[in-house]
C-alpha cells in the first residue's frame, strides 16, 4: 500500500509545480517552461539515486536494450506532454483544456489493458471513470466552449502523459531490482536524457530562451525542484501498482488546486467544485480498495 502516500504526496506537489509553470510561461514559450522542469532537476535525481544506494547498497543493473528504449520513449512522450499542457496556459478556455489532459487515468487504463497486459478489477475501472468525470466536471467544461485546438492540445497532452507512465513502468520493472531503486534509475536517467535534448535543441534553434530561463532562474529553480521530487513520487508508486489506478489516485491534485485558490487566493468553491470533489473522493476510494 506504500504506492498511496507516494501518490497523494506526487499530487500536492504537481499542484504546486503547476503553479509555477503557469507564472513562468507568461514570459517564457512552451520550450522553454519544459526545460525549466529538468534543467535543475537532474543533480537533485543523481543525489537521490546516490543517497539509495549508500542507505541500501544493491547491484548496478546490466541496461538492456529494452530499457533503453522504455527510457527514451518515457522522455520524449513526457516532453510533449508538458510541451502541450504549457500551450493550454495560453488557450482561452484554459480549464477546459486542462480538464481534457486529465484523461491521462483513463487513457492509461485502456492502453494498459490493451497493449500493457494490465488488468483492472470492476472496482478500479469505476473509480478511473468516476475521476475522469470529476476532472472534467471541475473544469467546468461547457460542450459549446470547446475548440478544435484545445480539444486537440488537451487530449494530446492527455495521451503523451499516460504512454510516459506507462513507459516509466515498463522502464522500472524492466531492471528487476529492489523497491525503490529502479524507479530511482528511471527517474535520474529520463530526467538527464530530457535535460541533454532540450537543452541541445534551444542551443541552436532558440539561446533567447535559454537566457529568460536564467533571469528567472529562482522561479525556474522552483519548478525544477518541485517536478524532481513529484517525479520521484509518481514513477516510485507506478512502479508499485498499476498506472490507472495511480493516476486516478492522483487527481486529487485538484482537491490540492482548490485548496490553494481558496486559502491563498480568496476564491470561493461553487456547487460544481463541490459535487466534483465528492466524486474524486469516491473515485480515490474505489481504486484504494480495488
């Protein structure tokens, strides 16, 4: 059961590394707010990864060449994942947008079933469908809101997010070692190989970004920081159970969101929120027991 406060953690953090993405991305492009989410994190990944390994010695893994595809399919897809999410900060209906990316629970679930060997009890499936609806419902999504583009972005962004979790634990398991260590692996080697390749490709295409992430490079070092260690959180418990259930667990990132609006920013709950929350309770519920 380890895999439920590793989860519930990832989510209060996600809540905070969001907030900072979206005060950075109004002044920084969806690349750039990307790369923010590696540029400082790998050296946090490596000390992670070292502090295991002093606390609970095991072996070096033999890297095969399935693991490394894993890793580089988990990085890639993570990369347009965030590239997406950070396009919804600049759509119009915003939440909406966002509301569609959190299909990420179901959509890991059907691909997990079909392409993952992953099975899901009756249980598990109603609370990945109750989370789903909660999301959108909290979105306050309207059908005659809905664009093409921010239909297109968001489920996109969904998508990208679910293949990566799944990838990452396909990656985890692949090296067969002690909990936590492989996931450990996975994050420090994913999160390096995403640094090397944003950081290569604004080297040549756009350095003006790579500058206005270093003038704002304490906001930049917060959403690093807080994305290494939900990072962590979340390939530590999809290494433990299965992605949609984890996922669905984690949407109570929401309940984390409104909590923020309503302390810090003043903001009061509507009926909807309210009938949203209850239903990712519930939701969270089902996939515990399930």
């Amino acid at each position: 059961m380890l895999w439920i406060p590793f989860t519930i953690l990832a989510a209060f953090i996600q809540s905070w590394r969001n907030a900072f993405q979206k005060q950075l991305s109004l002044s920084v492009n969806a690349t750039g707010v990307t790369l923010a989410r590696f540029i400082f994190a790998w050296p946090i990944a490596g000390l992670y990864l070292a502090l295991l390994y002093h606390w609970q010695p095991t072996i070096i893994p033999q890297f095969s060449g399935s693991f490394g595809g894993f890793v580089v399919l988990t990085a890639i897809c993570q990369i347009f994942a965030t590239a997406f999410m950070v396009l919804l900060f600049q759509q119009k209906n915003y939440a909406i947008g966002v509301g569609l990316a959190k299909s990420e629970a179901v959509l890991a679930a059907v691909l997990g079933v079909l392409f993952f060997a992953s099975a899901l009890s009756p249980l598990g499936w109603l609370g990945v469908l109750l989370g789903g609806y909660a999301v959108f419902l909290l979105s306050g999504s309207r059908l005659r809101e809905l664009s093409w583009s921010t239909v297109l972005i968001g489920l996109g962004s969904g998508l990208a997010f679910a293949l990566s979790s799944l990838f990452a634990r396909e990656a985890s398991l692949t090296l067969g070692l002690p909990f936590p260590h492989g996931a450990a692996w996975v994050v420090f080697l994913v999160i390096s190989l995403q640094t090397v390749l944003l950081l290569f490709w604004l080297l040549i295409k756009d350095p003006a970004t790579l500058l206005k992430l270093f003038k704002q490079y304490k906001l930049t070092l917060l959403v690093s920081v807080s994305s290494c260690f939900g990072t962590i959180c979340w390939f530590t418990a999809m290494s433990l159970e299965s992605v949609a259930l984890v996922k669905t667990l984690g949407q109570i990132e929401v309940f984390f969101t409104l909590l923020i609006s309503v302390f810090f920013f003043k903001e009061t709950l509507k009926r909807r929120d309210k009938v949203g929350l209850g239903l990712i309770m519930l939701a969270a519920i089902c996939v515990m027991w399930a």
